[in-house]
C-alpha cells in the first residue's frame, strides 16, 4: 500500500507493535480535530442540500417543510457519520466516513412519491430499511465473491460516476440555461487552480487543509466578481427542529417499495467497495466478513431513523474517500468532528444557509479534484490483481463497459420498464453485480475453478483485503 500523498500522519501500525495506536484511531487536538472536520462537511454539505432542494422543486413542497427536512437531512447524515466512524456495538465499521442522502435512493423516493404518495414514499423507506437487516446475514455469505479485482473495478466507476456530478454542479445540466457558462467554468478552474497552488506552498496542518483553504478562497473569489448572494443567509429563523413524520403516518405497500428494496442489494455491494477501500486508503487490515456488515448495518439504522423524519434512504458515501488520500489525516475522528459539525447545522437554519449560498462551481471544482482521487485509489486497487490472466482482463473489461454505459450515455435504457430502468441505470450496481458474476463464472465454477485451485491467487492480498 503506497502512502497518502502529503503523510503527516505516523507510518502504519507494524504488526509487531500492538501497544501501537493506529492513525485512523489516532486523537488529535480538538481545533485540528474541527477544522478537518468543517473540510469534510463543505466538500460534501452540497449533496444534502441539493437532494432537498430538488425533493422540495419535484414535489411542491412549503418552504418551511424543505427547511424541516434540510435541518432533518443534515442531522441524520452527521448521525449516521458518528455511527460509521465510532462504530458503536455492531453498527459502523470505525472508519472514517460519512453518509448522505440522495443519488439513486433519492430517484426512487421520488418516483414512488409520484405514483403513491409521500405517507407511501416514507414507508418504503422504513421497509427498505428493516428489508436490508434481514437479508443481511446471506449477503455476508457472499463477500468471498468480491475479491480486489471486483472491487477494484467497482470503485473506479463510483469515482467516475463522481466526477460526473460535480462536473455538473460546474456546468448544470445540459439543454438548461447557462449550461457550460465560460464565468462559472473559470470559477471552477480558479478553485482547482488555488487547491493545487495550497498544496504546492504550504505545509503541515495548512497543507491537509488545502482542499477547505480552495473553497474558501474560490468563495471569496465568486463573491469579489458578484456571483455570490447572502442576503437568503442572513434571514429566517435562527433555530430550526426536524419535524418527526412530517408527511402524516405512513402507509406501508410492499409493491410500491419493490424497487427501492432490490436497489438495496446494490447499495450493499456499493457499501462492500467503499468500506475496502476506505480501509486501503488509511492502511488498516480490515476483514471483510465482519467489518461490511457493519458498514451496512448503519446504512439501515440511519435510514430508519431518517424515514421517520421524511427523507430517503441514507447511504455511506465515498466522497469523503478523496478527502482523506488528498489530505493525509486518516483518523476517524475528524469524520466524527464532521458529523458533530453536521448535527449542529442541523438546528441552525442561518449556517446551512449561509453553505447553500455557496456557489456550484467552487464547490464543483473542489470535489471534481476529491472525486477523481477516488478513481485513482480504484486503479490501485485494480494493480494488485493479476490482470495479465485474460479471463480477469475480460472480467475487468465487461464490468467496466457496461457500469459506465449509463454514466456516459444518459437515457439509453429509456426504452425499458420503469422497474427494470432503474436498477440498470444504476451504474455502480451493475458494474458490481456483472465483475462479480463473471468472477464467480471464471474462478468458481466448473474446470477452470479446478484449474486454478492450486495456483497463485488472482489477486495479490492487501492490507485491507482480508476474508
């Protein structure tokens, strides 16, 4: 496993050293604890918001219900980061994460709004939710299908499919005015430009926070040229409290929440790459067989509070992922920090705010750089297996093909049933589920598993590998 790219943090732990205290598990002083923290939540604070304010757009939502379930979705997504990063009991991996809502969870949310209504959508989650703990224990069974190869392959398109969308926090949408406009494009360049610039002349503690110092600086860059506006930062209440159930009660149709129970099995693949690789990039020995089911335990439990509160699924993300290659600081607790910071906004109204008013192309700029590190750890990961045997090329090839087919060509299964559109647009779950069968396919079945029985392993172990 190769180092950070700036290591500041010690060298990982020998095995020899048990009295030793890992990075990851590693305190630091409370300031650098919070300012790493704040890097963390400004890189992927405009997730959250987005995803509400595109419920609140889709769905005709009051304004003071999408402030109640911003408020609830910056609460539930720092919860669940405290669950992912300390790990309590059997819920979270202790790992330095943090959880979102939005993406594919967000989509179905939305369609089953539309077609059974809100008290509907929210049951499906709260189904989904207890759907993912009982079907939990067979899924670990099947993590010895997923070598570095699968995930390997799997993450470079998570970090492919990210560029993507912070691309598109820089351009907006095609076909939408101002789409590509040269100021918001030069706003992002700027911002990579000042990240880069931080990184190259700067050291210690202000070197690890050169991805914050970028968007401060970008922010303050837009503000000077008047692309920044606060006045809807300054008004409003100054304390705002999620409101439990805000859509009334909710009714449970298990048909309606069909699609968002099989997209489940995808996101628990998706958690199985994120956790792997999460462990490669702060160096821990990680086994899998215990360590994933953890990561997708919280998954459920924080999606089960978050339907009670109105919002959709929430998932582990790997955006943070970058944040901690570029940086170098590999303790959780700083995600802890983040997910303290998050549960604070979450009651203050005028800070989340004043995050929102930050614009799309700084925050883009910055995350395009954070996302394509996470491509890059994938690529590494994919070093490590025996690409020269042709049936693992081939598996890599397929998987690859046909996970990025829906990143880069949008609507090419328009042409299908809306249930079976959803899950193959999901690129990430079918390039897993497709590396993952034809693993199964060439190394597990028939002669060829015989075959390869006595000969070296397809792929070389790593430190965070282990089943």
């Amino acid at each position: 496993m190769s180092s950070p790219v700036h290591p500041v943090d010690p060298a990982p732990v020998p095995p020899d050293d048990p009295a030793a205290v890992h990075p990851v598990d590693e305190s630091r002083p409370l300031g650098r604890i919070l300012l790493f923290g704040v890097q963390h939540v400004l890189v992927m604070a405009a997730t959250p918001i987005s995803a509400i304010f595109l419920m609140s757009a889709t769905l005709r939502l009051s304004p003071g219900l999408t402030v109640d379930l911003l408020s609830a979705a910056l609460l539930l997504s720092g919860i669940g980061s405290l669950v992912q990063s300390l790990g309590p009991w059997k819920f979270g991996p202790r790992l330095p994460f943090v959880m979102l809502p939005g993406g594919a969870p967000l989509v179905l949310f939305l369609s089953i709004a539309q077609q059974h209504g809100l008290r509907t959508a929210t049951g499906a989650v709260l189904l989904t939710a207890a759907f993912t703990f009982l079907v939990l224990p067979l899924f670990a069974r099947l993590l010895r299908f997923f070598p570095p190869l699968v995930i390997g392959t799997m993450i470079v398109i998570v970090g492919i499919n990210l560029v993507k969308v912070g691309a598109l926090l820089v351009t907006g949408q095609p076909g939408t005015p101002g789409f590509a406009d040269p100021a918001r494009l030069a706003l992002a360049f700027a911002t990579i430009a000042l990240i880069v610039v931080f990184t190259r002349l700067l050291r210690g503690v202000l070197r690890q926070l050169a991805v914050l110092l970028g968007l401060v600086a970008g922010t303050a860059l837009a503000y000077a040229l008047g692309q920044v506006r606060l006045g809807s930062a300054l008004s409003g209440q100054l304390i705002g409290l999620p409101r439990p159930l805000p859509f009334g009660a909710p009714v449970f149709d298990l048909l309606a929440a069909l699609p968002l129970m099989l997209y489940s099995l995808a996101s628990m693949a998706e958690a199985t790459g994120q956790t792997v690789i999460n462990a490669e990039a702060v160096g821990k020995d990680i086994d899998v067989r215990t360590d994933v089911p953890r990561t997708v335990r919280g998954d459920a439990l924080t999606s089960l509070l978050g339907g009670c509160f109105g919002l959709p699924l929430m998932v582990t993300s790997g955006e943070n992922i970058g944040i901690v290659r570029v940086t170098g600081v590999r303790s959780r607790y700083v995600t802890a920090a983040a997910g303290v910071v998050l549960v604070v906004l979450g009651f203050l109204t005028p800070v989340a705010r004043a995050i929102s008013v930050m614009p799309p192309a700084v925050v883009g700029g910055a995350a395009m750089v954070v996302f394509a590190v996470i491509t890059v750890l994938g690529v590494q990961m994919l070093g490590r297996a025996r690409l020269e045997d042709h049936t693992a090329t081939v598996t890599c090839a397929v998987a690859l093909a046909l996970g990025l087919l829906p990143i880069l060509v949008p609507g090419v299964y328009s042409g299908f049933p809306s249930g079976v559109r959803i899950l193959l647009e999901s690129g990430v779950a079918v390039g897993a589920f497709v590396a993952a069968g034809l693993n199964v396919v060439f190394h597990h079945l028939g002669r060829r598993a015989a075959d390869t029985a006595g000969a070296v392993p397809a792929e070389a172990p790593g430190p965070a590998a282990r089943a």
